[in-house]
C-alpha cells in the first residue's frame, strides 16, 4: 500500500503546473501499461472540490494511449446535465466518455457485512447487516480506477471521501441508505470533522474486504477559500490506495476547514448559491454544518434562491414531503412504524440531519421555484427570499461575524459545503 505523490500545507496555493507535475508522478510511479482506466470525480456539487480540473489533467495525460471513462460520483444526486460536465470537466472532454451512475439499478452486490459487526460500531443500537454494492462498470476490466475527490468534514461519514467515494458515490441503494442511518442514529457532532466513526469503519471494511481486487487509486484534495481573493486554493493533494494518504490529508483539512468559535453564535446567515443548491437535501448543508455552533434558541437564516424541491429523488423527495424535518424522536418512532421510511433509510437519516432538535428556528428564503407553503409544511419557516436580501445581502456580507446598518450582529456563511463551524470546546 503506497503513497504515490503528495504536496501540501496550511497557506499552500497550488498551482496548474503543480498539479499536473503531482499527477504525472503518481502515474509514473503506479507504473503499469494503462489501456483501459475509470475515473470517478465528484458531480455538480462538489465543484469546489477543484477534482474537475484535476479528471480534465487525467485524462489528457491518458487519453492519447488508454481508452477512459469518466463516472460521476452521483450517489443519490439527479445526473449532471451537459452544461454541467463542461463547466466542471472542461469543454475539451468528449461527452460520450461519461457514464451515469443509476444507485438504484446498476449496481451489482459483491458481499454482506455482517449484523455483528453493525450492532459493534452503533454500540448496539442496530441490528441489520448491509449489502456492499457497487455500479458493475467498476468490474469491467480497468486497469486502473483513480477516485477522485475531496476530504472535507461531513454529516454522514465524519471526513468526506477516499472508500465514501466508492460505497456511496458508485454504491448502491442498501448501503447508502444503511450507512446514512448509522450516522444519524450514532450522532452527527459526535463524528463530523472526525477520521473515526463507525460509518468510515463500514465503507473500508466493504472496500477492502470485497473491493480488494480492483485496482483503486485515490486522489485525494484537500481545499480552502482564500479570503481576500475570494477564490478556492489547493492545500494539498494526496494519491495513494492506503488509510495513511486518506490519514494525511485528514489532518490537513482539519486545520484549514475547521471553523471554531469560543462560544455560540446567536444569529447565523447562510447563502445558497442557486446553480448548486436546487434541494433540501444539499441545501441542508446549512443546518448540519454550523448546528455545533449555534446557540440555543439561536436563529438559522438560509438563503435559498435556487430551492425548487426537497429530495435529489423523487422518492426521497415523497418521504421528505410526507414526515418533514421533525427531529430524532420523531423520525425513529416514523422508521418504526412505516414501511415507505423503513425501506428508505438515508431519507430518515436526511431528515434527522436537517433538523436543529428545537434548539434553534430555521427559516429558509426561496424564491419562485418554491411555495413558501410547501416549505412550511416539512418543518421549517419560509420567508421571501427579495425581501430578506434587504437585511442581509449576499453580496455585501463578508465571511465570519458582521455587524448590519441596524447595529445588529450576525454570522455569515458564503458557502456551506466549504467547511464545519463548530465550537472549540467540541474539538479539545
């Protein structure tokens, strides 16, 4: 198990030439005659991942002697459309190279982890066993898969990526939804910004003890905002196929995208951008990722422009419309007694994530896509969004504390997915 090429630090900016140098490294060191290769980026929401720039190095490094394909990592989410791939992966990659991945339908299950080993890392609070599946694309013949991604703390699974890319991103239906529901009834603050948590320990015992033959290379970004310039920069890139490339990474991203305060904040602000957040189920982001540090009786204000739904699937979006943003509680008692939420679990999960637990109000701020009622009825407080930009204007608001014309103090979150807000005391 190797580490092929890495570069990084806390005020690192890297840069094309780095990138490409780093890339061409780890392919020369994996040193094998590449005639057929998969790679797996994210999709449309995780652009700022930067792992479009790096899939359009790849394959213009591999193109002229391999024959390769391009996956989206799409998990659960709605395929990319055509304007996306080229804005994400370059209008220079032949669109017929893509492959779309159905979760629901064109994955393959490989082995079973056992109900022991679940009832083990939930400490006893569940007792099913979950099937490891993955797209069957995967099983064609590929001399090489490169995954492609960034580590970023995360709701379901602590830090996101390295094996989540493959048991999620291209998995298949009973994992998703398990492994979605491990974590929520395990506890989001207990495991978000951490490498260890019962879900990581499910996704690389399903991939290395089913997957072990594939021959699966990790490419690994670790990103953070540069504030003055307002731009995205690369802290480090990592490629390897072993737990230490994830670990190193890991620890980078815990020191550039762990926002922590001394006490909590009253009053949070969060923007949705419109072309990446159309859903509940990413907008969210908003509520799971700054829950740890909003005081209680606090107040979450989400700008949303773009919302036009609840679930990336019509069936996630039912079960989100039926039983709403209600709570722990709640969502168990529906798991237990329904049979629709039961054989959907990650929605249960979803719905437990984008909860505050009654500690803090949430309003959410939509546009025309959505009807104020309908966001009402799962739970949360619906406002215009026109209106609400008069007090807190996207475009006037600066990253961290700001104080408004009315003397009012708020905290603003230009990009929910870029981070974790959290309070120090939680990470001691």
């Amino acid at each position: 198990m190797t580490t092929f090429a890495s570069c990084s630090g806390i005020d690192l900016a890297l840069t094309l030439e780095d990138k490409i140098d780093l890339l061409k490294t780890a392919l020369h060191r994996i040193g094998k005659d590449l005639e057929k290769v998969l790679i797996i980026p994210p999709d449309f929401t995780r652009y700022n991942s930067n792992a479009g720039v790096l899939t359009n190095i790849l394959y213009k490094l591999l193109a002229p002697t391999a024959e390769v394909d391009i996956m989206p990592a799409l998990g659960t989410h709605f395929p990319m459309t055509e304007q996306e791939i080229k804005t994400m992966f370059g209008d220079d990659i032949p669109l017929d190279v893509f492959k779309v991945h159905d979760w629901r339908n064109d994955v393959v299950t490989l082995g079973k982890v056992s109900s022991e080993l679940i009832k083990e890392w939930s400490e006893g609070k569940l007792d099913f066993s979950v099937d490891v599946q993955c797209n069957k694309a995967l099983l064609e013949g590929y001399d090489l898969i490169l995954s492609v991604g960034q580590i970023v703390p995360h709701e379901v699974v602590g830090m996101a990526n390295y094996t989540k890319n493959i048991m999620v991103g291209v998995g298949g239906a009973d994992m998703i939804n398990k492994s979605h529901y491990l974590g929520a009834t395990f506890g989001m603050e207990r495991l978000m910004g951490r490498n260890d948590s019962p879900v990581r320990k499910l996704f690389n015992y399903g991939t290395k003890t089913f997957l072990s033959d594939l021959p699966i290379v990790y490419v690994l970004t670790v990103m953070a905002k540069n504030h003055e310039t307002d731009q995205m920069e690369m802290r480090g890139l990592f490629i390897g196929d072993d737990d230490e490339t994830f670990n190193m990474g890991v620890e980078l991203a815990q020191q550039v995208n762990l926002d922590l305060m001394d006490l909590p904040v009253k009053k949070v602000v969060v923007y949705l951008e419109p072309e990446e957040f159309r859903s509940t189920w990413l907008g969210n982001k908003a509520i799971y990722r700054t829950r740890m540090m909003i005081a209680d009786d606090g107040e979450l204000i989400i700008l949303a422009p773009g919302l036009k739904q609840f679930g990336e699937d019509p069936t996630n979006d039912k079960i989100i419309r039926k039983y709403g943003y209600k709570g722990t509680p709640a969502t168990l008692k529906a798991v237990e007694e329904n049979e629709d939420i039961r054989q959907n679990l990650g929605a249960a999960a979803h719905l437990i994530h984008g909860s505050s637990e009654g500690r803090f109000s949430i309003t959410y701020c939509t546009g025309a896509h959505i009807d104020k009622s309908e966001v009402e009825k799962v739970g949360f407080i619906a406002k215009d969004y026109d209106e609400m930009v008069k007090i807190y204007n996207p475009h006037t608001l600066k990253d961290g504390f700001n104080t408004l014309p009315s003397g009012e103090t708020i905290f603003y979150i230009s990009n929910p997915a870029l981070g974790l807000w959290a309070l120090k005391k939680d990470f001691t």
